[in-house]
C-alpha cells in the first residue's frame, strides 16, 4: 500500500507524543534511563535499558534502578574537556567489549551535547550518539533545476555499502554537524564532498529555509540495535541549479545522482524509497515550494506541526556571534 504524506512524517518523528497518548509515552520511557550529568538539572538524552545493562560503566557512571536515570559524575569545576575525556573513555571500553553494533561505525567526528541555555557540556564520537539518546543536529539541502514548465531534484542513491539505511534515496547532501560548526558551513562542506560542488560556485546560491526537527526511534535500516532514540534538529537549504551543472558522487557514500520529476519523487516516496528523514525534508521542501498545500493535501495541518516538534531536551543556537 503506499505511503502516504503523514505516514512518511510519522515514520521519521515516532516517539509518542505525551499530549496525545500519556499511557504510551510512559510505557515507551520505561524502556529507557535518562542520561544526565552531575551538576546540570536536565535530561539531555534517553539511554535504551538493554544498553544499561550491556555497557561497560566506570566508576564515573552512578545507575539509579528505581528513577531510571544514568548519570555521568564529574567533580564541581568540571569542564568539557574533562567530560568529554570521560565518556570517551567509557565508549572506547564499549569498542573493546564489542558488544554493540552501531560502535562498528565509527566516525572518528564528535558530536556537541548541551545543556540547559545551550551550554556546550561535552562531545562524544557520533556513533555513540544514538546509544545516549542525545539531540544531533545537520544540515540538508535540496538541489533543484526549474524553468518554465517543470521543476526538478537531484536526488542521490545512497550505497549499498553503507551501515545506515544502505542503498536508498537521499537528499541531494546531507550531514551531521561536529562539534564548533556551523550548519552553513556544514553543508558547504558536504555539498563539496558528496556532490562534488564547487564551493566558490555555490557558496553565494545556497538559501537557508529554516529547519526541521523530529524524534526518531530506530528501525533495522538503521543498521545496529534497534529501539535507540535519535532526537534531531535538521538545518534546511535550498540550492538552485543551471542544467548544466550535474552533481556527481564525491566519496563512498553515494552511488549516483539522478535528476527526477515531481511526479517521480512522489511516487519514490509514496514507496518508501526514501531514508525517514530525508523524506521529511522532501516534504517540507514541497510545502515551501507551494506543491503540498492545505488544498491538496488532507493531512496539511498535522504535516506541518510534525515537522517541527518541539523537543523535550535541551538545544542549543547556531547563531554566529
């Protein structure tokens, strides 16, 4: 049966809302303990159980069973070089162990925790990301070509050598943001990257156009344990493109570019050919072009609110200052 607007909305942002449904969103957080860290009054993540029980804790780790919380402790003048030192240490223990899938991907990039006013507590290696149920934040663009009669989207196939989500559709570039960068310097980067675009070419033509938010429970396209929470901030740009430029793959993670239609992105989603949060951006990108609208679309009003749910965690700003 294919997919509808909404269901691919609901696919990527999962985790039960407590307005909606309280009994299932406790009975969903009992699954889970809730990642802190001494001196910070503020969950910053959601660790699965299985985790607790599997991870190889430190002595810097405290476990309360009854409240369901893990907390990292550190001494009072704390700073996130110490924290980060830390985890670290505990998530290179984990590797050793080998014990959990998702460590198989390691990145070697570092991914910012915040606290409370967007207060840089820490980083730790991105993989390890969805173990805490910390919010991640990206950066995703659409490439688009349009003239008179039709617009049209660059749209990658991801590899089928990847660990996550492996052969299917994607945004035209996509990335997770390291700790210090900036979402538009991020997708600077990964359009250079990924798509093989020049920077001095693009740098002036790339639009931002706001963001998209969501929290995610991961399925097995994920690649590793399944049930870990992935809360996540994703800065939008578009980039409009002569029809002379062809975006080709840059590195291992794309197979090839295609340029489609509309019609043919529909059907591609309505399929489920698309990654869940890259068809969310698609879906945006629809809204915002005046192709998904409130008169063609039944769903418009939920769509619209679910892609930006306001999450339940600490976030931090990208303004630059």
């Amino acid at each position: 049966m294919p997919k509808s607007n909404l269901d691919l909305v609901c696919e990527c942002d999962n985790f039960p809302y407590y307005e909606d449904n309280r009994a299932a969103y406790t009975e969903s957080l009992n699954n889970y303990h809730a990642f802190r860290v001494s001196g910070c009054d503020a969950t910053l993540g959601y660790v699965l159980n299985s985790v607790i029980d599997k991870f190889p804790w430190s002595k810097h780790w405290a476990i309360d069973s009854a409240a369901k919380t893990l907390t990292l402790l550190t001494p009072a003048d704390a700073d996130p070089t110490l924290r980060s030192k830390l985890v670290a240490e505990s998530i290179g223990d984990a590797v050793k162990q080998g014990s959990f899938e998702v460590l198989k991907g390691w990145r070697n990039e570092n991914y910012p925790v915040f606290g409370p006013g967007g207060e840089y507590l820490l980083e730790m290696e991105r993989c390890a990301s969805c173990l805490f149920g910390i919010v991640t934040y990206g950066a995703h663009m659409t490439a688009y070509v349009e003239d008179a009669t039709e617009l049209k989207i660059w749209v990658p196939r991801r590899s089928k050598d990847k660990q996550t989500y492996p052969s299917m559709l994607d945004n035209t570039v996509a990335g997770g943001m390291c700790t210090g960068e900036k979402p538009f310097e991020c997708i600077v980067r990964e359009a250079m990257e990924e798509a093989s675009l020049p920077e001095d070419d693009i740098r002036p033509k790339i639009t931002a156009r706001g963001c998209v938010t969501y929290h995610h429970v991961r399925d097995p396209r994920a690649g590793g344990e399944t049930g870990l929470l992935q809360p996540e901030v994703e800065y939008v740009y578009d980039l409009k493109l002569d029809a002379s430029v062809v975006p080709r793959p840059g590195d291992n993670e794309v197979e090839e570019f295609k340029l489609l239609s509309i019609p043919e992105v529909q059907e591609a989603l309505a399929r489920g050919e698309f990654k869940p949060n890259c068809a969310v951006i698609i879906i945006d990108f629809f809204i915002r072009h005046g192709l998904l609208t409130a008169e063609n679309e039944p769903d418009y009003l939920d769509i619209v609110a679910r892609l930006h749910r306001r999450l339940e965690y600490p976030t931090a700003s990208h303004c630059q200052k």
